[in-house]
C-alpha cells in the first residue's frame, strides 16, 4: 500500500476488482464460451466489462498507476484480469490508458518472473 494517505485511498478504491472486475469479467467470459448462448447475460457482463474498463483508462489517463504516483495492490489485482481482457470480450486497444499500464506493468522484471513460473 502506498505510504502517502490520499494515494493509499485511491489503492483501496480500485480494488474494487474484488467485487466489480473479477466477477464481471469473469461472467463474462463464461457467458460466452456456453455451448448454448445466453445473449442477455453475455450483452449485460460484457457491457460492465467494458464500462469497468473505461473506469480504469479514466484514471489511468491521469496517473501512471491506479494509486498515482505508485505501484500498488491496486495495479496488482487489476492487471491479472486486464492482461487478459479478451476474455470477456474487452478489447483493451479501444482503451490506450489501459494498454499502456498494462504493458507497463507486463514489463515490471518480478512480473515477468512470475508470468514465466506459471507459463
């Protein structure tokens, strides 16, 4: 958590991954990927999908990381879903901010240590 207090209050309002990203994208994804369709729940997750998303390229078009000025858990739970935003039908180039981060933090050397253990 960020030492600075306003940027530790922003770490813990965009983990809201544990209740908003997580579940909608990964609904989502399950939604779609059904042998038999659902199309209303795949437009309704999708949709929140997105609109989570554009949350996420807001902020991030003013900060380089969710908190601000640092790296946090934040950043950290929200990148697992984001670098595979596909999943849920999100296509991550429509939000540059986003795919910047996310590029960003794909780069960061513990997180290519951790991506290449579970390869």
């Amino acid at each position: 958590m960020p030492a600075d207090p306003i940027e530790r209050v922003r770490a813990r309002i965009h983990v809201f991954q544990v209740g908003g990203i997580g579940p909608m994208f990964g609904q989502a994804g399950w939604f779609a990927r059904q042998s038999t369709p659902v199309p209303v729940a795949i437009e309704r997750y999708q949709t929140e999908s997105n609109r989570l998303t554009a949350v996420l390229e807001t902020r991030l078009q003013s900060a380089p990381w969710l908190a601000g000025s640092c790296y946090s858990v934040a950043d950290i739970m929200n990148f697992s879903w984001l670098r595979e935003a596909h999943y849920a039908g999100v296509q991550i180039g429509e939000y540059p901010a986003v795919q910047a981060w996310v590029d960003r933090i794909a780069a960061r050397p513990a997180v290519v240590r951790g991506l290449q253990a579970i390869a």
